[in-house]
C-alpha cells in the first residue's frame, strides 16, 4: 500500500512551479516533491514504494500545458498530451508518423487515455516507447522552472539509466520537432512478446530524407538496448551522402547493433535482441527508402 503523501492540484503553471522550486534548494529544500502527470508510473511506483513522496504536484488542472500545436511546420505538444490524444488528432499521422505508430501499440486503451507523452519521456525507462520516435524526429524538451524555460534537444536529455537533465524544481512544459518534410519517412516498429499492453523487447524507429537521390537525413534510434533510449549515430553516418542500397543499409543495420548494448531479462536474450535490432534496422531503412524514392 502506499506510504502517505500529499497531493496538490495547482491551477496554473505558475503556482505548479512555485510548489515544485520548494524541491530545488530555493525553498525549504525537501526533495520529496514530484510532478504527477498521468500516474500511470508514478502510482505504480509509489505503490511499489520503488519511490518516496512527500507531496506529488498534480498536473492535470493546468489548461496551458494541453493541446497540439502546429505552427510553419513546427509541431508543439503540451506535456499534458496523452497517447489517446496524439492518436486522436487527424494532422499527426503526417506530423509524427513514427510516434502516432508507437501510440497505436501503447499499452491499452485505458492507459492511453491518460498516460503523456512527456511522462513517458520523464519516467526515464529505456523501453519507454514514445521516446525511440521522438529521437527519430529531432524533437527538443522546454523545460521551466521557476527562474524561465530552456530548451533542451531530447537527444542530449537522457544521462544515463533514470538519470536525466531535468533539474529539481523544473517541469517539462512542451515537446516540440518539425513535421517530416515530404521527401522523408518515418517509421517506428514496437517488438514484444503480445501486441498489446506488453514491454518493449526492441524498439527501433527511423527517418530517412532523400534529395537527387542521395540521402541527406538519417536517424536511427533503439528502444530497450542500452541503459537509455539513443541514436545508432554511427550507423547514421554511414547513410548520409549515399544512396541507400541494399548492401549500404546492411551495413547500417550491422553497425546499429554494434551501437546497442543489450542485457538478458526476462522477456529476451541480449543476442535476440542484437538479432532483433539488425532485422528491424534493415527492415524499416528498407521501407522508408522504397517510400521515399518509389513512393511505395
Ligand atoms: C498497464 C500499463 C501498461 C503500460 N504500457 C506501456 C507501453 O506499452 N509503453 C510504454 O512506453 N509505457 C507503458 N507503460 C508505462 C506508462 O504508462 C508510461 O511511461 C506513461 O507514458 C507515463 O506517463 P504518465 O503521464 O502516466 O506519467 P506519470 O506516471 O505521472 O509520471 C512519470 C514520471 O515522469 C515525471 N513527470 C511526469 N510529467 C512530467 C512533466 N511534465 N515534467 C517533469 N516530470 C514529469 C513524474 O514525476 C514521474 O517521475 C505502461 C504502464 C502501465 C501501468
């Protein structure tokens, strides 16, 4: 059962960031304070006692931080922006089609429906799958804190296993990326042991833009291979500049396994899932190529 905690619903971001600084050293330095978005991490771990709290920060009142918002091809998401929403909005398929991919296999329905993106993003779990798609996207992380907001590339977010570069006090406010432009693709592929409502083996998502045939963006980024969600940056590399044969995206997909460092669990062996991560690399680089050259 749960170890007492209070629970405040502060109406505006303001009020949100004033409770939260009491975390970050300026108030009365108790670091027993977190955000609550949907719970469905949070309570499962405070339940768990896997985590402590003294009071949780309610998100769900703040009308600011919901909604979709597209702008000169930028795409903004508020950090209250559930799976369900995402899959709800008729523009995301073209704005983020690799997320609203991930969004179809997010656990079930009820969780969807209240789950965020920016919790999945927050709750730092390598298999966190929103996370692989935003990678693929370029998408960056305002974060704000009593002091003003920064902006942070979600590449250079992750630290290490559940350590990020969120700062006490500070909440994520919004996720922002452009929309692929219609010379690229962007694919995301979930592999588990059941369709739905089960943990990610290996998640492996991609964009691929091409111009007078050469390749001239490519993002590949692994889900549940390594302690934190990254970018098989060196694989990348060996596809900007070049037409994508077959024998080019197989050595791609050969190096996106040396970029990974997967462990046994329970759900896989880490040689399935350096296996794993070699098919799914071949495969998605496969068809975001025919797809942007061929249309197909
Ligand atoms: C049955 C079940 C199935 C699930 N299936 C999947 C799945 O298929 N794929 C998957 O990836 N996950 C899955 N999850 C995990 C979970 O649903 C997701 O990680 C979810 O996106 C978390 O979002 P939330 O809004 O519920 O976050 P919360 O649980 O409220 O918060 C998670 C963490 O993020 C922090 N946080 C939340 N919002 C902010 C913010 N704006 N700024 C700063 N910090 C913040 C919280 O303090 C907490 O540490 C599942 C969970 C359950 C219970």
């Amino acid at each position: 059962m749960f170890a007492e905690f209070d629970l405040v619903m502060p109406g505006d971001l303001d009020e949100a960031l004033d409770i939260l600084a009491e975390a970050s050293g300026d108030g009365d330095g108790d670091a027993g304070i977190l955000p609550l978005a949907g719970g469905t991490n949070l309570v499962v771990d405070l339940r768990a006692r896997r985590i402590r709290a003294d009071k949780l920060v309610g998100l769900g009142r703040i009308a600011a931080l919901r909604g979709i918002e597209r702008s000169n091809g930028r795409v903004t998401i508020g950090a209250g922006t559930t799976l369900s929403d995402i899959l709800r909005d008729p523009g995301m398929a073209e704005a983020a089609p690799s997320l609203v991919d991930s969004a179809r296999v997010f656990a079930g329905q009820m969780v969807r429906n209240t789950a965020t993106v920016a919790g999945n993003v927050c709750c730092g779990s390598p298999a966190a799958d929103t996370v692989p798609p935003l990678l693929s996207l370029d998408a960056e992380l305002t974060l704000a804190g009593r002091g003003g907001s920064r902006v942070v590339p979600l590449a250079d977010f992750f630290l290490g296993y559940q350590e990020n570069e969120r700062r006490p006090g500070e909440l994520v406010t919004g996720i922002s990326w452009d929309a692929p432009k219609p010379n690229a693709a962007n694919l995301f592929y979930k592999l588990a042991r059941r369709k739905g409502d089960a943990i990610t083996v290996v998640g492996v998502a991609v964009t691929v833009a091409v111009e007078a045939g050469k390749c001239t963006t490519a993002r590949i980024a692994l889900g549940a291979v390594a302690p934190v969600v990254k970018r098989a940056r060196e694989a990348e590399a060996l596809l900007e500049g070049e037409a994508l044969t077959p024998e080019l995206i197989e050595a791609a997909a050969r190096q996106a396994v040396e970029d990974s460092s997967p462990i046994d669990d329970v759900r896989a062996s880490a040689d399935y899932r350096r296996h794993s991560v070699h098919a799914l690399t071949r495969r998605l680089l496969s068809q975001a190529w025919a797809q942007v050259t061929e249309g197909g």
